[in-house]
C-alpha cells in the first residue's frame, strides 16, 4: 500500500518534459476533430466560463504543474490567477512560461484554439499575454495539508477553483482523495465554483523516470465525493479515451469534467 509519503517522494523524479511530450502533444494533442481528448477538454472549460456565472476577483488553480491550457477560457473572467504545485521544477516551467524565457513549451495551438472556441475575434497572442498579466503568484501547494497553502500564505478564499488532474493523481487511495478534496474546498468562498478535470479508472502514469501511481476513480465517485464535501454537481461530462489514444503512458479509461458549486450553508 503506497502512503502519501512514499508517493510524494516518487514525485521527485517527475519529468516535466517528458509529461508535456506524453500528453500535450501529437498524438494526444490534436486539434483536428473536435472529439479528440484536447478539444474536448478545450470546449468543456470554455463553455463553462462562456455561461458569464463563474467569475471574481481570485482564481486558483490547484496543482498545475507544467501546464496552462486549463486557465485560458478564465482570463476574461478573473482579475487575479493564481498557480500552485507540489513541485519546485514545475513552478520553474510555470515561471519560465510568464517570463517568456526562450526554449518553453509552445502553448500557441491551445491559445489558438481557445481564441476559436470563444469566437470573440481575439488574437492568440493577446490572450497569452492578457494570462501573463492576470497571473500574479506561482505558489507551492500540498492537497494533504489542512492548509494546503500553508498556514503563512495570507490569501483570502477564492471565488473559483480550476484543478485537472491533480486531486487522483496525488492521493494513494479514495479516503485520501476525499480528504484533498474538503482540504482544497477551504480555498473557495461558498457559492464559488470548483471546475475539476480528472482521470477516470486511471492507475499510473509516466513521466520520464517517474512512474506515479493514481487512484482509480469512476463517475460515481467523484459524484459522492463532491456532494459529500457540500458542493451541488451543476455538471458532469465524460470522455471515452479512444485506443488510437492508448499509448502506453498511462492507463486512462477516460476523462471527467465537474463544474460544481460550493453550497453556501456549510
Ligand atoms: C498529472 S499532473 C497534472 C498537471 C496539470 N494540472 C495537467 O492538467 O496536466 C499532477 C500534478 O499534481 C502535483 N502534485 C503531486 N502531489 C501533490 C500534492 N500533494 N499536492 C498538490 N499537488 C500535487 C504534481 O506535482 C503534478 O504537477
Ligand atoms: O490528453 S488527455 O486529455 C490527458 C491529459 C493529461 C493526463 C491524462 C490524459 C491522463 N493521465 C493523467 C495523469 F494524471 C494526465 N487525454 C484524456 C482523454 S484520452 C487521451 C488523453
């Protein structure tokens, strides 16, 4: 049985190079279909900031990693977004990104798609810039933790949180997932919205050396999960992962999308 420990230390030989190459790239990142893995990922968050009902000062994304792609349809939307991960190096990648550092991960056929998915006639790379400037911190962040901030980080609840990924990939087990998730729901202000994108009945995947272990989830339990921690679900969708999408760096059956709604008694 993997403790929360050992599966942090695993984490110290994540490669963020070898994560973007596996998932954010051809062939899992193409854009010619609309119900390919990337699109379809693309239109969910796109949809669901176009409803004009998620928006605030203060968007936090929790366990970025070395990607931005989930933070492009809420630029518009918030005056201040703040990334956050477990790892050093990837911060750096985050950093290096907003520096426009040469040699960074080229995003610009997401922006590309965004810009398109939104229909507002807005060039790529206003928008990459208008991310720059909206976002303000690159935090360390531990979903495992009371506080998963810290207890010094003087930060108010958000008015929304994004996460893709993060909550089954860092927990060794659904009790474990369970408790990251109420930690995390102390970030959002009640009536906020958490937007979660995630693997379903995923049990590893790679990362250069790194091979990192996650916790199967089905639709139904990441339902419970959430109204268990006083959200209302205000929508689920899931995507089959087709076989051309099988490509050994992980075992993902699919992918969820939640928009879920912090209830206000709580
Ligand atoms: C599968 S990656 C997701 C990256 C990105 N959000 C995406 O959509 O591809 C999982 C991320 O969770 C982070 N992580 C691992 N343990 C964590 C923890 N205890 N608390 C917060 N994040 C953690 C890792 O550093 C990694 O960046
Ligand atoms: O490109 S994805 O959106 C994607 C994107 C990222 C990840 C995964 C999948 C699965 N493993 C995760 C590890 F936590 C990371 N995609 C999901 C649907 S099937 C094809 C792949």
């Amino acid at each position: 049985m993997t403790s929360i420990g050992a599966l942090g230390e695993n984490y110290q030989k994540f490669n963020p190079r070898a994560y973007l190459q596996n998932n954010y790239m051809p062939p899992r990142a193409d854009f010619s279909s609309e119900d390919c893995a990337v699109p379809w990922k693309m239109r969910c968050l796109a949809e669901a900031f176009a409803t004009g009902e998620i928006r605030g000062r203060t968007l936090i994304d929790i366990g970025s990693g070395p990607t931005i792609y989930q933070l492009l349809s809420a630029c518009d939307h918030f005056e201040e977004i703040i990334l956050t991960d477990y790892l050093e190096v990837n911060r750096q990648v985050l950093r290096r990104w907003l520096h426009e550092d040469p040699g960074g991960f080229d995003w610009s056929p997401y922006f590309k798609h965004a810009c398109s998915l939104e229909g507002k006639g807005e060039h790529w790379k206003e928008k990459a810039q208008k991310l720059r400037e909206k976002v303000k911190r690159v935090l360390p962040i531990d979903i495992h933790q009371a506080q998963p901030l810290g207890p010094s980080t003087l930060l108010e609840p958000a008015d929304a949180l994004v996460s893709a990924f993060c909550l089954e990939a860092s927990s060794p087990d659904l009790e474990s997932f369970q408790r990251a998730l109420a930690n995390v729901t102390t970030l959002l202000k009640p009536g906020g919205h958490f937007l979660m994108i995630g693997a379903l009945e995923e049990s590893y995947y790679l990362a250069g050396e790194a091979k990192l272990q996650v916790v199967p989830v089905t639709e139904a339990d990441v339902k419970e999960t959430l109204v268990r921690s006083g959200y209302r679900i205000c929508q689920f969708r899931a995507y089959i992962m087709p076989p051309s999408l099988k490509i050994g760096v992980d075992d993902v059956r699919g992918i969820f999308f939640v928009n879920a709604q912090k209830q206000e008694c709580q």
